[in-house]
C-alpha cells in the first residue's frame, strides 16, 4: 500500500490510501517529494489563517458599525426630544427617555439588517451576528441605562449662566438631575426653611403670605409637619405671647426624575395692624432641639413713606447678581415689583433651580438689626412669556400638576373665598390695595387670558372701584415700546393693549405704567392715548434687571413721545457707561400722591430721574 496526499478540504488535511500495483511502483522515482508537500502544507494553511482573519475582521467592523449607528440613532433622536421638551411639546422625565431608548433599539434592529444585505453577509455571517445580538442588546441596554441616570430630568433654559450646569452658547443653560444633584445645595437636608419669603394679597395692608420651603429629608420618613408662629414686635420687650398660625402644605412635588424631595408651605395671616413690624419663627417637630428657629419679620404698610423697587427680566446673568449687590441691596426698598420673565424657566418643570437662585440673589430678605432677625421684603410678580412658557395670544394650553407652573405654586398673590387658592384658582391678573394711598395692579399680556374681555372688565371694575391716589400698574409686553417688536404676537399686544387697557387707564387717572419685555430702557413723555399730554400717564420701563441683551440691533419706534431712551435696546449704548443697559426703577411715595421716580444701573449710577405730583 502506497500513501498518496489528496487536496485539503474546508482548512484540513485528509489522506487517501489506495492501492498501487507493485509493477508500477519505483523505489527511485517517488510520486510525491515530502520536501514539497511540507511546504504545499504551509502555503496552505497560511491561505486558510488569512481567509480566517479576514473573515473574522470584517465581521468585527460590521458590529462596530452597527454600535456606531446605535449611537448616533440616539443622539439624533435625543436632539429632536430635547427640542420638544424645550418648547414643553414632551415633559422632561424619565419615561420619555425610555422611549427615546425603545426607539432606538426598534430603529435599529431593520436598518442592522439592511446594512447586514448591502454587505453580503452569508450564512454563516448570519451565524455570527446571531450569537452576537444578545451582546450587542446588552451594551446598548447598558449604553442606554448609563444615558436615563446621566441625562434624566433634562433642563434648558436662558438667562441662567449661574444656575448650576452646563452653558451653551451665549444664554443657553443645559442641567439634568444628577448634575443638580451633585451641584447644587440650594435646598440642603438641614434643621430649618431653605427659602423664605413673602407675597401679597389683595388687602397688603392688613395680611401677609409667607411662604417657605424645606427638604422633606429632613423630618421624620419624610413627613414634615411644620408649625409657623408669630406675634407683634415691642420694642420695649415686653412678654407677648407667639400665635400659632394654618399653615397649608401647597400641592408643588419636584419631579420624579429629581434625586431630593421638597415640600412648599404658605400661611395667610391676617388681621394686621398697620405700620407694625411682626415677628415670625418656623420650627418642626421632628428637627433638632438643640437648633433653636431662625427669627423672620415682616413690616405691615400704612401711613408711612413707601420704596418700591420695580422691574422685569431678571433671571441669574453675572449683571443681575451685580444689579443686585450692588443697587439693589442698597436701596433699602419695602416692596419689589417685577414685570414677568423673572426666572426664565420656561415652565419646564425640571428648570425649577432657575427660581432658587432667583430666590438666592435678589434682596428679597435682608438682615433687621433692629429687631435682630432676617426682615422678609413683599414681592408681587406678574407674568411673562419665560414664566409660564407661552408666547401671547398663542392659544398654547399651559400645563397645570403638581409640577408645574412654577410660578403659581411657589408665589400665590391672591385669595379665593378668603383662603390660599388651589392651584387652578391662582390667577395671572390681581390687584394689591394699600389702603388709600396706593393700588397696585398687575395684568397678563394674553398668556393665560385675552387682554380684552373678561380681563379687561375686570381691570374696569377695580379701577372704578379704586379709591386710591397712587394707581401703578405693570405687565409683561410693552404697549409703547422703544424698539420694534420682533415676534408677531408682541404687535398683536400692543394694538390689544391700545385698544383694550389704555383708554381704561386715561380714564380713571392710572398714575405709572410699568412696561417690560425689551430688554431695554425707556420713559416716555406723558401721554394720553399715546400722544403728548402734560396731564397724561408715564409710562417706564422696558425690563432689563439683569439679562444680556441680544444681539439683533434696535428699530428705534414712538420716539415722538419718548423722553429718554437708550440706543441700546437690543444694540448701542448711547447714556450708559456698560455694554449692557441693565436699570432697575427705584419709586418713592409721600402717601399723598407724589412719586419720585429713580432708574438705577448696575453700579447704582442714576440713569434718570423725574417726578410725579406736587
């Protein structure tokens, strides 16, 4: 029997043996030289290692790519869900971010197959890629877990360069929850409020809302049940005895998304006296006993003399904590006014940082040495298009839970049947009386309601009834406004304005008119019905107490019956000493019904200055 080597099949070496007829078979001339066959052998199995690797290679680049392609599926759709949760088409949750991964993984699975055709993959290709697709699964399902933890609870907003976060941009702020978390102490887990503060309801003169905030961690499995107390401060200090007053937990819970837990509390108290200074403490019962309450107060108005602080667009830019260090703490105000686009958090509900740190830097609480607690200063807030996420007359639906609008659930200035509100029954329009000497009114420019119908019969009935000698009113979007309007709405606003408010207020003697929205600075001649008149209204403004302002340039309009006005309005700086014409209005009422009237800058340089009244 003679060994005769036959051709590899499929990478292996057989041998075949047959039998070869002795005659034919020669001991010099064998039929195969062993010297060849070794190197035939090594020839081929490098052939078959190459085949291998290649194989294998490619195999390896087709499941990178479809990685690749996981990827970047979820960065485009992520792009398209932070665009609707920017404009409050989605809500910014967890769940959202599962769908966007559920998209993915289905977007995936045809286009992988496809790319799988174009590349011709065979069928043990095929086998390949099967027993890799459990793998492949897994990474994206981690790939996608590590994406809900790092980018749940999505924030943007502008305006808000010292909010926590990542900037974008110019004005464009980013955050999500676990960024908040690690970032941000604005709500700590300790014994006593995180915020503090005052609103208003209708009769200021006799009642206060005070408002605060604690971490739910903090009290006992995370129950708080807090007691506020107060009493009326003698200066002889005489023994009075503190007064326990209701204090309602309000309906506001952080979203789910958020790693921390809050609670929101108000307590109406009233049946005030006047030009009285009143003492308040806030304990729980689950808080250490050795940490004894911090002590607030809180001064009623009356007879007394009155500075007021009014202004808009404020949100947390370098300038407006620089307005308020070094203006605003200054003016020793006993109230604050703001025209709407105070936080700029859009009504996103995951942006609810943007009001701590507004909370945080406005002089909304300074230290009382007299009294040797921290004295609440009042704020009345009207609305704007970044605080309830709605551009005027757009006809949006604003989202109403237990979330969202911040502005209403953190700030109620108004009553219903003699109580604190729900949340569907705090309004956008309301009206502050000061006893005789002063009427505050603040309406929506047709974010939550039309500016004419039952809004405007509303703001005659208050201006009828008004008894008052100083009537001041403030909104969002300017009627006379120094720049052209940009968006359409803010036209649609000023001929609704014109038509609706402004014959109201010439009417009935309206004494100021706060304007905002512009980013600008403004005050007009008097006028009425938007022509000259020396018995006519000044209108002020057009909000900027800390924004940047944008770029486009300004289309100066109604300078016929402008007084003052900067260049800058969205371009130049003709009057100031900045590149920014951030003001603030500082108002002084006699209680007889002058007014001197002060706009401040950000170094507290006097912009302007003039008087209403004798």
């Amino acid at each position: 029997m003679t060994r005769v080597l036959s051709k590899r099949s499929r990478g292996s070496i057989s041998y075949n043996f047959k039998s070869i007829p002795e005659e034919d078979y020669s001991d010099d001339e064998e039929e195969f030289d062993m010297e060849s066959d070794e190197e035939s052998q090594d020839e081929m199995f490098s052939k078959f290692e190459r085949t291998l690797y290649h194989k294998y290679f490619t195999f390896t680049i087709k499941v990178l790519i479809m990685i690749v392609e996981l990827v970047l599926l979820h960065h485009i759709l992520g792009l398209l869900f932070d665009n609707f949760v920017a404009f409050n088409i989605l809500p910014a949750n967890v769940e959202v971010i599962i769908l966007r991964m559920m998209l993915v993984l289905g977007a995936w699975i045809p286009l992988s197959y496809r790319y799988l055709k174009l590349f011709k993959c065979d069928r043990e290709c095929y086998k390949f890629i099967k027993k890799c697709i459990p793998l492949i699964l897994l990474a994206a399902f981690l790939y996608s877990l590590i994406i809900v933890v790092t980018f749940s609870g999505y924030c943007r907003c502008p305006y808000n360069t010292n909010t926590p976060g990542l900037q974008v941009g110019r004005d464009v702020h980013k955050s999500t929850a676990i960024v908040r978390y690690y970032r941000s102490e604005s709500c700590p887990q300790v014994s006593s409020p995180c915020f503090v503060y005052a609103t208003l309801p209708e009769n200021a003169m006799e009642g206060v809302i005070i408002n605060f905030h604690l971490n739910s961690e903090s009290c006992f499995k995370n129950e708080c049940f807090p007691t506020l107390k107060y009493k009326i401060f003698d200066s002889s200090k005489q023994s009075i005895e503190w007064k326990e007053a209701n204090v309602r937990m309000g309906e506001y819970e952080l979203p789910s998304s958020e790693y921390t837990f809050r609670s929101v509390y108000s307590s109406y108290i009233n049946g005030l006296k006047p030009d009285s200074i009143y003492l308040f403490k806030i304990s729980e019962r689950s808080w250490h006993k050795s940490s004894s309450p911090n002590t607030f107060s809180y001064q009623t108005f009356g007879k007394r003399q009155i500075k007021i602080l009014t202004a808009g667009d404020v949100g947390n830019e370098p300038e407006a904590l620089e307005m308020s260090d070094n203006t605003v703490k200054n003016l020793n105000v006993d109230l604050m006014i703001f025209g709407g686009d105070i936080a700029y958090d859009n009504n996103i509900d995951t942006c609810y940082l943007t009001w701590d740190y507004f909370l945080k830097h406005v002089p909304q609480n300074v230290k009382d040495a007299q009294t040797n607690s921290t004295r609440l200063i009042p704020m009345i807030l009207a609305s704007g298009n970044h605080d309830l996420g709605v551009q005027s007359f757009s006809q949006a639906s604003i989202p109403h839970n237990t979330h969202q609008p911040i502005y209403k659930h953190w700030f109620p200035q108004n009553l219903f049947e003699g109580l604190l509100p729900d949340l569907h029954h705090r309004r956008t329009f309301f009206s502050h009386k000061f006893g005789s000497s002063l009427h505050i009114i603040s309406l929506d420019t047709a974010f939550a309601f039309e500016m004419g119908g039952a809004q405007s019969k509303w703001l005659e009935n208050i201006l009828k009834s008004s008894t008052s000698t100083t009537k001041i009113v403030q909104y969002h979007g300017p009627l006379y406004p120094s720049c052209e309007p940009e968006d359409p709405s803010d036209h649609t606003v000023i001929k609704s304005g014109v038509e609706h408010w402004v014959p109201l207020f010439d009417k009935y003697n309206v004494t100021l008119v706060s304007e905002n929205h512009n980013h600008a600075f403004k005050r007009t001649k008097r006028i009425t019905a938007g022509e000259p008149d020396q018995k006519g209204i000044v209108y002020i403004g057009d909000g900027n107490y800390g924004t940047r302002i944008p770029p486009e340039g300004c289309t100066k309009i109604n300078q016929d019956i402008m007084e003052k006005a900067s260049d800058q309005g969205r371009g130049g700086n003709k009057g100031f000493e900045r590149e920014t014409e951030c003001s603030v209005w500082l108002l002084e009422l006699d209680g007889k019904g002058k007014i001197e009237a002060t706009a401040y800058g950000l170094e507290g340089e006097v912009i302007d200055n003039f008087v209403i009244g004798d």
